[in-house]
C-alpha cells in the first residue's frame, strides 16, 4: 500500500480543479474525480490507480501537463493519465476515435480508469 501516492494525488486534483464546477450539476468538479477513486477503490485496485482516478482530468481540463503529473505523481500514474486524455485539439469525432484506439490498447488499470470515469459521469445525471 502506498496511501501517500493517493493524498499526494488528491491535493494536485484539488489544486488543479479549483474553481470548477460539473456541468450539469454545478457541482464542485472534485466530486467527479473522487466518485472515479472511490469506484476504482471499492474494487480493489492499486493505490496507484487510485490516485490515477483521482488526476485522471487535470491534464485534460486544466492548465497541468502530463509532464506535471510525472514529476508529482511519477511514471506509472502519468502513463495512465495519458491513455484516458482526451486530445482536445481535435474534433470530437476525431478525439472519440483516438480516445478509442488509446484506450483499446492501454494498460488492464487505465481500462479501468476509463470504465470508472464512464459510471461516475452516468451516475451524475
């Protein structure tokens, strides 16, 4: 167990999302991060994917890089980060497709990732 991975994780998706707030709740936007680390949690998984559930936006939907998720999270959370970030240079047909292809050929855990992310979002509705 490496719980220090997962409070480290925490205070940088707090930091990051800041100020956000859910769509369609207005909701403080940590909600949803925390509701992916409790799923993926509640099933058992490693607390380096928790703690990647947890920073699995911030590269997406605010102003920290992946290389910062590297350097405060290390390689192994990065590289999960990286296989559920939506490219949003692209059109949303095209980033679908890419996210597909990303995810089809990522890790067992970013597969995970994306499935918890999935049931949070559709449990908020």
């Amino acid at each position: 167990m490496n719980g220090a991975i997962v409070e480290k994780a925490m205070v940088l998706a707090l930091r990051a999302h800041e100020g956000q707030t859910r769509k369609e709740s207005l909701a403080p936007y940590i909600v949803h991060p925390v509701r992916v680390a409790i799923l993926l949690a509640r099933y058992g998984l490693s607390d380096t994917v928790v703690a990647a559930g947890l920073v699995h936006d911030v590269v997406e939907d605010t102003d920290v890089s992946l290389d910062g998720v590297r350097s405060e999270l290390g390689d192994e959370v990065a590289d999960m980060v990286a296989s559920v970030t939506h490219d949003n240079t692209l059109s949303w047909i095209e980033r679908s497709k890419a996210y597909i292809e990303t995810v089809r050929i990522a890790s067992e855990e970013a597969k995970a990732i994306s499935v918890a992310d999935k049931i949070a979002n559709a449990e908020s509705l």
